[in-house]
C-alpha cells in the first residue's frame, strides 16, 4: 500500500483550524468533500464520528488515524491535517495530537482499510519522518515529504 496513491495532495491541510477532536475530524472530511471524493459528506461524517465514540483514533505519540467506513466512497480516500498547536484526543497514551490522518473506505473494502492503517503507523514510527511532517510549512512541502519517505 502507498499512500500517495490513495492522498491527492489537494487534501492536505495545514494548520488545520479547529481546537478539539470533532471540529478536526469535521474539517477533514470537508476537505474530502470540497475536493470532489465523498457522494455525501453528512453520512461520511457520521460514520467516521460514530467510529470515533465506540474508542479513540488517538493512537499516540502525537498522531491519531479517524476512519470510517460506508458508501458514500467508491475506493478508500485519505486526508492530513497538521495542527499548530497539539490537541485533546483522548489518545491510548494520554497525550495530544498533532498529525491526523483521516482514512474513509467502502463498507465492503476491509483489506485496503487495514493496509493502509498498517501503513500510516509504520511511517509514524520513524521519529525524524514524523517530527519533518509535524514542522512542515505547507500542504505541498507534506505531501512531497510522505511521497519521498515512500520512495525509500
């Protein structure tokens, strides 16, 4: 799984502006939407916030992976936000985040899910790679980033 294949790098936003984790998740989709991916951005949204409530997506270290599944996509679609200043997300380590990854898949497509959320948390393993996505100055200088960390 390659990520740049799945993150069109008009859905990267940085600094994301809200200040709690449904404002956030909120902003993502709607860059999902405004770029044309989602054939409804309510019922995504409720699928990515009521997958939210049954446990956090804050998988920590600074870095939490909302997702959701339902029909409104035809194949799996990403997007990133980094914010400015790290925010509450009731994370499995206790601490805030700062990267947000927003994955939305089709109800019947669990594989490329799966790969996928295997793929971001091996990419966030790696400190400097992380600490470089946390610090960049743009959407583009992002995208470039995840693409060349691919490369590898």
């Amino acid at each position: 799984m390659i990520l740049t294949q799945i993150l069109q790098p008009t859905c990267i936003k940085l600094p994301l502006e809200g200040t709690d984790k449904q404002t956030v998740i909120t902003e993502l989709v709607d860059l999902l939407n405004d770029n044309g991916l989602l054939a409804d951005r309510d019922i995504t949204l409720d699928a990515v916030l009521a997958r939210e409530r049954t446990r956090s997506t804050g998988i920590g270290l600074g870095i939490a992976i909302p997702h959701g599944k339902c029909k409104t996509v035809k194949e799996l679609v990403m997007a990133v936000g980094i914010t400015d200043e790290p925010i509450e997300f009731e994370s499995v380590d206790g601490n805030p985040v700062a990267i947000v990854l927003l994955l939305v898949s089709p109800s019947d497509q669990t594989g490329s899910h799966i790969q996928a959320l295997a793929r971001i948390s091996r990419l966030m393993l790696d400190e400097q790679f992380k600490h470089q996505l946390e610090t960049a100055s743009s959407a583009e200088q992002a995208y470039e980033l995840l693409s060349s960390k691919e490369s590898e």
